[in-house]
C-alpha cells in the first residue's frame, strides 16, 4: 500500500519530551491519550479525549500529520488523507 505524500514526507519523526496536553494544562482539562504535530512538533489530546485538541490543531494551522505520543506506539496518521502508517 503506497502512503501518501504527507507521511513519505516525514523523515525523521518528532518526538515529545512533553507528557501532557499543553491546551488542557492551560485550561485545567483531562486527556486520555497524547499526539505530536510533525509539523511543529506541539503535544496535545486525542479525539477520545474531551476537547480533542490534536484535531482543532489541525483544522487551525492545516498540519496534516500527527504521530502518537504514547509510549509503546510508533504510528503517524495523516488528517488531510485519512492514511495511516506504521514505524
């Protein structure tokens, strides 16, 4: 299966030192799982999580691939093509 061109893109990914959701520490919320920017390399909440940070990240500054913070996890998800991948 051939990836899109956003996540052939990616490099080298970006990882987060940063093991909290920078938005709902600002604004005292909760998240469940963490998500980092390629683009810019921000931390922020999952969908499942109740403000959904990582997404209105996307929709603000159009960065189209996160990869997940999460130990354990080595995977980049392209909002702009809905594609997936594996590393």
């Amino acid at each position: 299966m051939a990836l899109c061109s956003h996540l052939e893109a990616i490099t080298e990914v970006k990882v987060s030192a940063n093991h909290v959701c920078e938005e709902c520490v600002k604004h005292h919320g909760k998240w469940l799982h963490l998500r980092t920017c390629q683009t810019c390399g921000v931390t922020l909440c999952c969908d499942d999580s109740p403000a959904k940070h990582m997404t209105q990240h996307y929709h603000q500054t159009d960065h189209p691939v996160i990869s997940s913070a999460e130990p354990g996890e080595q995977w980049l998800w392209c909002y702009k093509d809905g594609a997936f991948a594996e590393y």
